[in-house]
C-alpha cells in the first residue's frame, strides 16, 4: 500500500514532504560520488572547478530524483509508472542537445 495513494494526503503535501526529507540524502550521495569521480577522471585541479562541478552533480542528481517522485506521485498505478518514466526519460534525451549537429552550435 503507497502512503501517496491515501484519500487524506494531497499530491503536493506528499511530494513536497518526500522531497523535503529525501534532501539530506539527496546531497550527501553526489557529494561523496562526485568527489571520487572528480579525481577519477582527472578533471581541472583548482577548487572553483571542483564545486562548480559539485554544485551540478547536486542540482542535476536532485532534478532527475524529483522528476521520478513527481512521476510516482502522479500516477497510482505501478504498470502504468514503469511505461510512463521511460517515455518522459526519452524526450528528455531528445531534447538535451546530445543529438544536436555540432554545425548549428553557436
């Protein structure tokens, strides 16, 4: 049984209190990962690089979380969920300039 599904809890109080109390968690892990993969890859040594490159590695790891909370909130059926993110997974790639042609960058 979903605790989001209940009559008595409204759609933006769960999602807001979800992302709320996810938020600590949803910092630490990017922290810890990005600081390893920072120095993995061998990236620019100077601090304003590395949190520069923190501070997306957070914000993005937080917008792909809340995108999948809102999906889940949303719709409370599981089989429909699992057909939904992947559709809304693929515009997002469409539209995110990896299938751009490096002739009409600016």
């Amino acid at each position: 049984l979903r605790p989001g599904a209940a009559v008595c809890t409204a759609f933006f109080s769960y999602y807001a209190s979800l992302v709320e109390s996810d938020t600590p968690m949803q910092i630490v892990m990017p922290v810890v990962s990005g600081a390893i993969l920072y120095w993995m890859v061998n990236l620019r040594p100077d601090a304003t690089s590395f949190f520069l490159f923190l501070g997306f590695y957070i914000l993005t790891f937080q917008a792909g979380s809340a995108i999948g909370i809102c999906i889940s909130c949303g719709v409370s059926n599981i089989a429909v969920v699992l057909t939904v993110g992947p559709m809304v997974s693929v515009v997002f790639t469409l539209f995110c300039g990896y299938f751009a042609n490096t002739d009409s960058i600016p």
